[in-house]
C-alpha cells in the first residue's frame, strides 16, 4: 500500500468516508476543507482525473464497496489498514439512518476520534426500515458532531430524539467560484440559441418531485403566445424521455452535463427554474443548482419547498413561488422575460456569498476546531 504523507503535520486528520463523496460536488469541496484539515477521502470509484485536479491536496483513496449501488447500504471491509496509517483525530460522513455513518462512529470510538455525520434529512418518514431506524438511534446518541443541512434538518433531528447541544446548522458543502462565476465561457451558440431567445434552464433530476411535468405544463401554454422563451433541460432521470420526445416546439433536452461544465451551462441561461413539489418522503433539501445560477449572475424562480426559500431575495436575485402550480411559475417566467426585454436584469449574489465553498469549509472548521469538546484542540 503506499504510504499517506502530508507535509502539514500541524493540521489534525480528517477522515471522509462514504459513497456520497465521489459525487463531484462533494468531492471538490474537500479542496477547501483542506486548509484546516489533512484531508483523505475514502469513497467508491471511479473518480474523474478532472476532479482529483481540483480537490488537491485532498487525498481520495477509492476502495471496493458493499452494496455500491445503495447509498444508505454502502460500506467497505478494506479500511482497516488506511485507518492504521493515517490515524484520523476526525471521521466524517453522511446520515443518520446509512450503514457508512453507523461504521464511521465505530471507527472513531476505536480510534478514540471524533464522529462527525451530516444529514439533509428534513422528512419525518425517513427512515422506512426497522434496521436503518436501530442504527440512527445509535448513531444519534454516540455521534460527537451532528451537522444539519437547514434548519429543518435541524428540526428533523430533534423529532428524531438528538441531542441540541451537538446540533450545528451548515450546508454539506458550498458552491465552487472556479466553477461557479459570472465572466467565462457558455453553451448557447453549441446549443443554437440566438440573442433574441429568452433562455428558461432547468438542471438537475429529471423527476416528477422536481417539478418537471409543472414546467413542460408551462412550456405548452405559453409555445406560441411567447414565442421568444425557450425551455432548455439538462440532467437525467426517469422522466428524461418525457422531456426528450415532447413535441413542443420551444423544449429542447441538451443532455447531462459533467459537473466541471456545469458553469458553462449556467451562463448559457436567461433565468434557471427549480419548482420542487413536496412530497410524502421528501421535502427539497437545499437545491444548489439555483445558487450556483446566482453565483453566475442568472436570476431564478424556486418553489417555496423545504430549504429553497432561504436564500431567494425576491426580485433581487429571483422570485419565490408556490409549489405545484404553473399559474404561479408563468407568472413568474414572464415577469422576468419582461425584465430582460428591457434589460432590467441585474442579479444581487451577495445574498449568496456564505454559501460559497471557502465560506462553508471555515464554519466546519470553527466548529469543529474551537469547539469545547474537540479534546485534541490543545495538541494543534
């Protein structure tokens, strides 16, 4: 095995650990988390050489996973010699209710660490089965560290029976600037947009939740009264040939996009759409994509679902609307068409500055570093 070598040995080790992490988001938040923490990450590959460039100095270590394809079931029998070697005073991963958080906790009581898990969780009805709700109990009362993603997060982990006090309130990560930003490239002569097409972008799950079938709705009552707007969608999921195979004339579907591409598409747009519909099982956890459309400059229209509604300063950055209804995103999708014929557009992203990645990596080392229960502090 080759040894794991740092130069700074002044920062503590932190260990990442779960399939969640090779996701590129999360991954290339590791970059910035690097400037307080030794950081290895140990997750399933494989993982883009793109994306190792740019989580450096971060380490990612892929290994085989059990049940690769399950994310609440996911763990590996093949860290025992990592953990020897690196010696992690901080293990980290993700939910209450998976196998890889309940494993993390027990690594970190062998190895005397400190467990840190976040959760997005803010459904009640989460977790179904018997097994994941034993090991969220354990995992609640053993855990060092609980990072709620919003504060219904917050609020979900409390009904669940956690403790206040080792509750803190921080995103899973933040929006990259090197990605995210609002001089750089675009897509639109790629996509065949002209300069007089209004350009209305939907990124992410193509899923009913999302509300896909709200804007496709949108989409065919406005085909042929405006027809400057055009629907752009971008991502994959079930509804993907939905979307693919409509006959509307002003709906066109570009494919998904790798993660580093992804502030090319942004810029490629007039206003991002992101009309979440809750449901039984789920609530919009956070929704970064319409940050990151902020971050490049581009307005948004959100549904009031779960945690979209924090970070909206409506009519400076975008437009909040309620969920399920396509009365209330046309409305709005035409209140900005009009604003941008008179080239009244101009986006306010300071709102959005605390989600930046730098940002959200110095609250996790604050908390975690200056915290009265980080026994090693005093080592650093």
């Amino acid at each position: 095995m080759m040894r794991i070598n740092f130069a700074d040995h002044k920062k503590p080790n932190l260990l990442v650990y779960g399939i969640t992490w090779r996701e590129p988001r999360n991954v290339i938040f590791m970059h910035y988390l690097s400037s307080y923490f030794n950081i290895l990450v140990v997750t399933a590959g494989p993982v883009k050489n793109e994306l190792l460039e740019l989580v450096k100095p971060a380490i990612i270590r892929p290994l085989k996973f059990i049940f690769n394809d399950k994310i609440g079931f996911a763990v590996t029998p093949y860290i025992r010699n990592i953990l020897k070697e690196f010696q992690p005073q901080f293990i980290f991963s993700i939910e209450t209710h998976s196998f890889a958080a309940y494993h993390s906790i027990r690594m970190a009581a062998k190895l005397r660490a400190m467990s840190v898990i976040f959760t997005w969780q803010n459904v009640k009805t989460i977790p179904k089965l018997w097994i994941q709700k034993f090991i969220q109990k354990a995992i609640l009362k053993k855990s060092d560290f609980l990072i709620a993603g919003s504060i219904h997060s917050k609020y979900y982990l409390l009904n669940k029976g956690a403790e206040e006090k080792k509750i803190y309130i921080i995103p899973e990560t933040g929006y990259d600037r090197r990605i995210f930003l609002i001089k750089g490239d675009n897509l639109r002569n790629i996509w065949d947009y002209g300069s007089s097409d209004f350009v209305v972008l939907y990124s992410g799950r193509l899923v009913k939740e999302k509300g896909i079938e709200v804007i496709l709705r949108v989409a065919k009552r406005i085909e042929h009264k405006l027809k400057n707007i055009k629907f752009a969608f971008v991502g994959t999921g079930p509804l993907k040939e939905k979307v693919e195979t409509s006959d509307l004339t002003n709906v066109r579907y570009h494919g998904p996009y790798d993660f580093t591409d992804m502030g090319k598409v942004m810029r490629t747009c007039d206003l991002l759409i992101y009309p979440s519909i809750s449901t039984k099982y789920w609530v919009e956890q956070f929704g970064y994509a319409p940050i990151e459309a902020v971050a490049c400059g581009k307005p948004v229209v959100v549904s009031n679902s779960g945690a979209l509604q924090f970070f909206i300063n409506n009519e400076k950055n975008g437009t909040m609307i309620s969920e399920d209804s396509f009365e209330s995103l046309e409305n709005a999708i035409i209140l900005w068409f009009e604003r941008w014929k008179s080239r009244l557009i101009s986006v306010d992203t300071k709102n959005i500055d605390k989600y930046s990645a730098e940002n959200i990596a110095k609250a996790y080392a604050e908390i975690l570093l200056l915290s009265e229960k980080t026994k090693y502090k005093k080592n650093w």
